[in-house]
C-alpha cells in the first residue's frame, strides 16, 4: 500500500471523466462499473490505496477498503465517499468474518437501489473475474460482464494539459538526477551502484516512486534491451546506457541515453549516428492524424540505409502515463492514427551480441502538426561524459 498521495487532480475533473465513462455504461447499458486498485481506479477516483471503485449509471462513486489497509490514504486522497469494510477473526474458525469488498458492493448497491443486470469490469483482471461472476448473480445465473476497463485505458491515451504538465515534471526530476548520477562515474564503479544512486536521487528530488526499475548497463551489457544492472565495473572507453525514469504525481516519463565512457571509436560514433537519425525521422513524423505506424516505418527506412535494420528488435515506442507502459504503441503493422494529446515515446535502439547497444529514447507529446519532447533536459551527443 502506498502512503498518501497530495491530490493533483481535481474533484471537477475525475466527475468530467466519469461523466464521459457514464455516456459508455448508457450506450451499453452498463448498470454499474467495478474497478480493483490500479491505474483505472487512480484515473477516475485519485487514489489507488482503495480496494474497489464502484460507479453505479445513476448515483455517486465511492470506494470500498479493508479496514486498517488503506482507508485513512484514500480518504485523503479522492473527493469520494470511502467505507472501511472490517474484518474480524474471534477465537476460532467459525467466528471468522473475512472483509469481503464485492459482497459489501453489492449491498450497498441494492440499497440505493440500483439493480444490476450488465456490470462493466477490467476483463484483464481475470484473476478476479471468478469472483466477480459469484457474487453478483441475478435469477441464479452470473450477469453479463462487459469490459470497461478497456474503455477506460482508450480515455488516458489522450492526456490533459495538466497530464502533460505532469509528465514533464516527472522528466526534470529525473534529468537532474541523472546529472547528479553521472558525477558519480568513475573506472571500477559497478552498474549496481550506479542504478541505486540514480534511484535515490530521483525520490530525494521529489519522485513520489519509480516509473520503473532502472536500467543502467556498461559495455557488452549495453545489448541487452531490458538488462538488470549486476555487479559489472566500469571501464575506460565503455558504452553506458541508462534508461529511467521518475514518477510524479503518479505520472511517468521514460528515457534513454547512451554514452561512451572515454572517447568513442570510428565505429561507435557511425553506430550512434545512425541510431540518432532514426530517432530524428521518428520524431518528425509525428503529428495528429498520422498513421501509428508511420514513425517506425521511418525510423526503420534510416537504420536500413546504414545496414542495421536488422538489429532493432522492438517497437519505436509506446503511450506512457500512470504507466510506463500504454496504449498505442508505435510499430509497423499496427492499427489506427495518432491523436493530439497522446504521449508517446520514440526509441530506437540497435543491439549486437558480443559488442553492445545503442538506444535513445525521449517521451514527446503529439501535437497538431509535431511532436513536442518533454525530455530536453539531458544531452544526446555521445561524448556527453567527456572528461
């Protein structure tokens, strides 16, 4: 459970998004919404310390909590009516009373009168789809189920201005500590250390969490996408990558740079130039309205004129908001266009076993007719750590 959160989001604005998944249960004719602690809760309530968000077509939301595991944070944090649900386990067995939050739910819902017929949930949450389909039941048979979970990741894809404002809060935290972090490097340093500075940094300047686990990987570690910094020492003339990433407000920024510790060789520099022409022809082809998939298709159109095409292995990028990882996601072969007001990242990156990787990565925001990057605050140029 996390500890109280300072509220960023208005009460008129979660009640505009409401409203709008409200028009979705009335074209659905979806009864009542169920949502588990998460980001969708977060989205519409501001909170996530709840076990349960429920949002009934006609009437108030209002949020369900074991006792003593999180009730105190949410009342701080949401606008909405929180009910502490009270376990108790006396002296043996029968006298147990778990604290059962859909079955209170339910209640509460029959009390204010509201029949439910069809409930909307997060059909990803399938681990809680069993219990959902017991305890609300009409004329002995479990009520159809209709994923508002969905619908409601479709709704974060367009972030607010004050999303925005978010998001690059949440990047400058996490540039000035990587201008802290790198000070730090020295011959015989290892990834480890290196990883666990730059995370504390990052919540000493006022990160309320990680966006994610740090990566940060010298040499040959460089190659592998997703490394989970080790005990690796820091040479002279070494790649270094770090892609990071701070949370503020709940909202996340994402992104890479790679470096040469020392001088870069004839054919990392070429290397580098490529990745960071793929990028740029990335980043220029975004803008409202366009094809999701066209920024990858250009950034791939570079790395196959310098004969590496072959070597970049995952998508140009993905949506990042309350999570790092979002809705769209930017790769040839994917459906539908780009809007303002997504936030997307654009990261290229080419990785070659035995000799490294090189990746760059800046989170952007897609605007009428450009992409407005909310990650300048770090270098790109290779020798950025020349001493």
């Amino acid at each position: 459970m996390q500890g109280a959160m300072k509220a960023v989001i208005g009460k008129e604005e979660l009640m505009r998004r409401i409203g709008k998944l409200k028009g979705w249960m009335e074209r659905e004719d979806v009864d009542a919404c169920l949502f588990l602690a998460g980001s969708n809760m977060f989205y519409l309530s501001g909170t996530r310390n709840a076990g349960l968000l429920v949002i009934p077509l006609d009437g108030e939301p209002f949020l369900l909590v074991r006792y003593a595991f999180g009730d105190a944070l949410a009342e701080q944090e949401s606008p909405f009516e929180v009910e502490a649900v009270k376990p108790y386990y006396g002296l043996n067995k029968k006298q147990i009373k778990q604290a059962n939050l859909l079955k209170r739910a339910k209640e509460i819902l029959v009390d204010r009168k509201v029949e439910v017929k069809r409930l909307g949930v997060e059909k990803s949450r399938t681990s809680s789809l069993k219990e959902i389909r017991k305890v609300f039941r009409a004329r002995r048979r479990s009520v159809p189920l209709l994923d508002a979970g969905s619908y409601v990741e479709e709704m974060r894809m367009i972030k607010s201005e004050k999303e925005v404002e978010l998001i690059k809060r949440s990047a400058e935290i996490s540039a000035r500590a990587l201008e802290l972090v790198i000070e730090e490097l020295k011959p015989g340093v290892t990834e480890k250390a290196i990883a666990n500075k730059l995370e504390f940094l990052m919540r000493d300047l006022g990160a309320s969490n990680l966006a994610f686990p740090s990566i940060v990987a010298f040499g040959e570690n460089t190659f592998n996408a997703h490394h989970v910094p080790t005990d690796r020492k820091l040479s002279e003339g070494d790649l270094v990558l770090f892609d990071w990433g701070a949370k503020f407000a709940g909202y996340c920024s994402d992104t890479t740079r790679t470096f040469v510790y020392g001088k870069p060789n004839e054919e990392v520099i070429k290397r580098f130039e490529a990745v960071a022409k793929a990028q740029s022809n990335g980043l220029k082809s975004i803008r409202g309205g366009v094809p999701v998939q066209d920024p990858d298709i250009a950034s791939r159109k570079v790395l196959k004129k310098y004969e590496l095409i072959g070597e970049f292995v995952h998508s140009l990028g993905h949506g990042v908001g309350l999570d790092v990882h979002e809705k769209p996601r930017l790769i040839v072969g994917a459906k539908g266009k780009l809007r303002q007001g997504m936030v997307v990242t654009v990261e290229p990156g080419i990785y070659i076993k035995g000799w490294g990787g090189i990746r760059i990565e800046d989170t952007v925001v897609v605007r009428a007719n450009r992409a407005e990057i909310l990650t300048t605050m770090i270098s790109k140029e290779i020798d950025f750590l020349k001493r």
